[in-house]
C-alpha cells in the first residue's frame, strides 16, 4: 500500500525495520536518508581529520570478537585508520576466543584490560586503573619503537 501511495518501496532498504516501523515511515514518506551512527559522529568531530595527523589511534570495546567489526563503531575507526595508514590498538574488557579475526580488519593490536583472571564485577570496578595501566603500556612500547628508528 505504502509503495503504491509514494512511488517508493522501502522494504528492504537498511533501516526501515528501525524502531517498531519509524524507519519504514521516515524512508517511505520522508525520503529520509540513514547513515550508520560512527559516520555521523565522525563527520560531526572531524574524527577523519584528526586520525590524518595522528600517529597512533586507541580505541575501546566491550568484547572484541569475530563480530566486532560488523557494523559497530570500532569498524569505522579502522576504516579511517587504515584510510591514513595509522595504527590501530584496541582496548577490551574481554577477548573472545575468536577475537584475532579484528587483525583482517584494520586493527593493529588488540589488549584486554586485566592482565590475568579477573571477573566482571571486579573488571568493571577497577576500568579506570586498568584504562590507565594498558594505555601507559602501549604508548611506552609505541615510544620505544620510534625511538629505536
């Protein structure tokens, strides 16, 4: 019905099962446009910008696994990075078993925050210190490979 009244039809583009139809009714009658959310932020920081003068990028996410580069954040900070040939490190509170996949895309490096046996409620306690204990780590090692230059 929708397509004969608009001349559109929607179905099946991204986004139109969004938010019980919304999606649906904003593509159909508004023409509305949808662009993954990283897209919109990175465009609204001059996130491309940035990572072009940068010399290292590290990012965060919950759980790095095979899927982790679908669709999510971190996949558009790696497009970036691998746009301006900068090095990528992630940051995780766990590594899946599967996790080395994110290497295929565009991640350089990935770390999980504890550095041994810890559980969730005691990782999430301690994010702060253990933010600072792997960032401290990888900008020694980074610093000690360009001075080795």
């Amino acid at each position: 019905m929708t397509a004969q009244a608009t001349g559109h039809d929607v179905r099946e583009q991204p986004g139109a099962g969004a938010a019980g139809g919304l999606g649906f009714a904003a593509l159909a009658y508004l023409q509305a446009v949808f662009k993954p959310g990283v897209e919109v932020v990175a465009e609204y920081a001059g996130l491309d910008e940035h990572i072009q003068k940068a010399d290292l990028v590290i990012t965060g996410e919950g759980r790095l696994d095979a899927q982790t580069l679908r669709g999510k954040t971190i996949a558009g900070i790696a497009a970036l990075t691998q746009k301006h040939q900068v090095p990528l490190i992630a940051l995780a509170g766990s590594l899946h078993e599967d996790f080395a996949k994110v290497y295929d895309g565009g991640i350089t490096a990935a770390f999980s925050l504890p550095g041994g046996p810890m559980s969730l409620k005691e990782t999430m306690q301690q994010t702060r210190q253990l933010l600072m204990q792997r960032s401290r780590d990888i900008v020694a090692v980074f610093l000690a490979g360009r001075q080795a230059r």
